[in-house]
C-alpha cells in the first residue's frame, strides 16, 4: 500500500497501485491507483493527475525522467513515480527531408557507415540529390545521400513508399555509380569500391531486418575469392528483431522509434543516435522542411493511389478468369479479397 497527499482535498489517500503500461498515454510506464478509491474522489485524482502532468514546464526538457511533484508519497522506500519517462517529439525518419538533414552531417554518416560496413571513412562532406553529368543510361539516377574518400564510394538512400520493383531500382542506382568511373575499354577495374544502403522505413514483403547483394565471386564451395567488394545492403528498421546484431540493432530501433514521431532517449547509448534526435527534433523543424514534409506525403498517397489502383484491377482480371472457369462466388471471393459488390459491378 502506498499513500500520497491528496491536495484537492487535503488529506491522506491510502491506495494500492498496479503497475501497467499504456502507450497511448505522455507517460509510460504509468502507475494506475486502484483499489480503495470509488465514485467521484477516484476521477477527480484521475483527471487532476493528467492536467498536473500535461503543465508542467519540464515537458519541454528532452526526455529525462520526471517525477510528478504534485504525487508527495509519505511510505519509505523507492518512490514508484521515479520512473515515469517523458517522450521527445520528433520529425519521423520517413520523410526523405529529415532523414537528410540527420544523416547528412559526416559524422553521423560516418558512424552510420562504419556499423553497418565496418568501414572508416575518411569524408568531410556528405552531398545530397546527387546526380552525374552526363548521366549514366537512359535514367538520370539520383542519389539521396553520396560520400567518398579515396578507396569508397558510399551511397545511403530513404525510401517509404513500397515499390514492386525497389531491388532492382536500387541495383541500377548502384550499377550506375559503378559504371561512371570506368573511362576507358583500358581498364574495367574502378578506382572506388561501391557501396549501397537502403533505407526501407515501411518495410518489405520478404519481412527481414537486413538483407544483402554481395558481388564477390564465390566457388563451388562458396568460399569468396575476395575479387569484388561491392555490396547492397537492404534495411528495414521495421524488422528489426531480439536477435538483430548489434551494432545494428541500435540504429534500426532508432529509425523505427521515430517513425511514430516520438522517441524515448534513454534506451540509446550511442552519441551519433543523441545527435540525430537532437537535429530532428520536432521544435527545430523549419517551415521550409515542414513544407517539404507535407510535399512527401502527398506524393506517397498518390503513389499509393496507384497501387491500389492497379493492385485491385489485377484481382478483378483475375476474378473474371475465375468466374469463366466455373468457378462459384464465394471461391473466387476468397482468393481475391474482392466484395459482393465487386463480383456484381464484374457482371454489369
């Protein structure tokens, strides 16, 4: 039993607490009072807790552990409201803009690259939308992040919106950075090795944290001949998973924590992670990348649009074929996921 000094009434309230965790509350974990404690003293407490935790000036403090001063417990012993955590709210890593603005600056680009390539790049700068003059094919290629040094090239792009064809996209992309460095039928060698990191924030239909095209040539046994170092990496924070190394376990829980928009700063250890937090912060965002912000989302349902579009004209060419080949109604709903409704607009 615990008891706290209720001051919209001036007494002490004796109470058992619960211990439970509810995410859609400002604070988790919270502790719930029950017990002993009915009708109109219980939802008084109640709402004066939230109102008290909703003002208090330390809101605006990045995510330290608060205690809610106004919750004076009067039993020894640890005071069970020491744990309470405030959120940090941030711009979500979705949004091309900010993952930007957070992996542009070298030093995180490079902690970035070294955990997941375990390569120490020698970079001052990280370009941006970077493209080659003249282009590499028949598609101008853009990258959204592109570094080297005088042994990597390293190229890191964002993409949200699921694309049916995004391996081979990024392949291209990857080719292309490979190809421009070939000058002559001389020597087919490049002076850089490739390296591709695909950020996938809303996932994949594999469903796997980290998937990767290595191009070393390998024997019948499969042991590499160390000819190629070129490599794609795939990511998807989404998945990430118990048993995802470290290190990049961290990152990927980083980058899927703020996707929701909120983060929680204690469970990150490493100082480029802080740094990201700190540069997206959602108080630091400027009008201009909010703008930008919405321009992205607005393109992703379009694209969005289109897929469900063309995704549901498949199925209805399909539940034509079914339906020629004898088969009944409730078959073909099954395996097209389509409404009665959609079965009778196909007879019309």
């Amino acid at each position: 039993m615990y008891g706290f000094e209720d001051e919209l009434y001036g007494d002490v309230v004796q109470l058992s607490l619960t211990y439970k965790h509810i995410s859609w509350f400002i604070f988790h974990p919270i502790f719930i009072p029950s017990g002993g404690m009915v009708g109109k003293r219980a939802a008084s407490i109640w709402v004066y807790i939230e109102f008290i935790a909703a003002r208090l000036p330390t809101l605006q403090i990045k995510c330290e552990k608060k205690v809610i001063p106004y919750l004076k417990f009067n039993t020894p012993g640890p005071n069970p409201c020491s744990s309470i955590i405030i959120m940090k709210k941030v711009a979500s890593l979705r949004y091309g803009v900010i993952f930007k603005k957070a992996f542009s600056q070298p030093d995180i680009f490079k902690a970035f690259v070294k955990d997941f390539i375990g390569i120490e790049l020698n970079i001052d700068q990280v370009e941006m939308e970077k493209s080659f003059d003249p282009p590499i094919g028949n598609v101008d290629s853009r990258f959204d992040l592109f570094a080297e040094d005088k042994q990597n090239r390293i190229i890191v792009d964002i993409q949200h919106v699921r694309y049916a064809d995004h391996y081979d996209r990024f392949l291209h992309y990857h080719c292309a950075a490979l190809l421009e460095q070939v000058a002559s039928s001389q020597d087919y060698h490049p002076s850089h090795k490739v390296f591709t990191i695909v950020v996938l924030t809303s996932g994949d239909r594999h469903k796997v944290d980290i998937a990767t095209i290595d191009f070393d040539p390998k024997d019948r046994k499969g042991k590499p001949l160390n000819e190629i170092g070129h490599k794609i990496l795939y990511i998807c924070p989404k998945y990430v998973a118990e048993d995802t190394p470290e290190p990049y376990r961290e990152w990927l829980l980083a980058i899927a924590d703020s996707l929701d928009e909120e983060v929680d700063e204690t469970q990150y250890h490493k100082t480029e992670i802080q740094r990201i937090f700190e540069l997206i912060a959602r108080d630091l965002i400027s009008p201009k990348e909010y703008a930008r912000m919405k321009e992205e989302y607005s393109i992703e349902q379009f694209q969005l649009d289109k897929f469900e579009k063309g995704h549901k004209q498949g199925r209805f060419e399909t539940a034509r074929k079914m339906l020629a080949d004898g088969l009944d109604s409730a078959t073909v709903m099954k395996y097209t996921d389509l409404s009665p409704f959609d079965l009778a607009t196909l007879s019309e």
